[in-house]
C-alpha cells in the first residue's frame, strides 16, 4: 500500500484544502456540512465534496462522514496478486470520526 499504491518515497505528503463549507442542515446539536476542498494526492489534485456531520456534547465536538475516491482520477495504479484473487478497486470508500476536545 505504502510503496505501490500510495508511492510515499516520490509522493511524501497527503494534502487536503478545504475551500467552503456550506450548512446542508441543522437539527438541535447536530449539523449537515459539506465542505468543498482539493485533495492532492500522488502529485493529483483534483476538486472533492465532502458531506459531514458535525455534532456538539458539552465540551466535545464530533465531525463524522465517508466518502468515495475514484482512484484512478489520483493515478492510483490498479495492482492484484495472488493470480488476481486480490485487487486494488476502482472506488475506495473512506469513512472517518474526528473527536475535538476541549481542554
């Protein structure tokens, strides 16, 4: 993954710019987002929609989504082995839970 798919000795970092965010929805604590941003990835980058949920708890602030990365848009070559039995997909689904906080 490290050295094939993701190429980290040519490509060291991963960047993510985000441009703006929108309110989708709101409801109590909670809130639908969807942030506009670049991703850069493997020396690409390209535009990317990000749909969040952004949930408040007291002190604590919750940020939860997925996406989906055609990795043939970031150059990511597409490896198998085992005779084909395992392969890199086309689409990588990403799901993710950013925890903030305070202190």
């Amino acid at each position: 993954m490290e050295t094939k798919v993701l190429a980290l000795s040519e490509y060291a970092t991963i960047i993510f710019t985000s441009s703006r965010v929108r309110v989708r929805d709101k409801r109590g604590e909670a809130m639908r987002l969807e942030l506009e941003n670049t991703l850069k990835l493997r020396g690409e980058s390209h535009p990317l929609k990000v749909p969040v949920t952004l949930e408040f708890s007291g002190e604590r602030m919750t940020v939860t989504g997925e996406l989906e990365l055609d990795t043939k848009r970031w150059g990511v070559p597409q490896l198998s082995a085992l005779g084909g039995s395992v392969k890199t997909k086309e689409k990588l689904g990403l799901t993710f839970e950013i925890v903030l906080v305070a202190v």
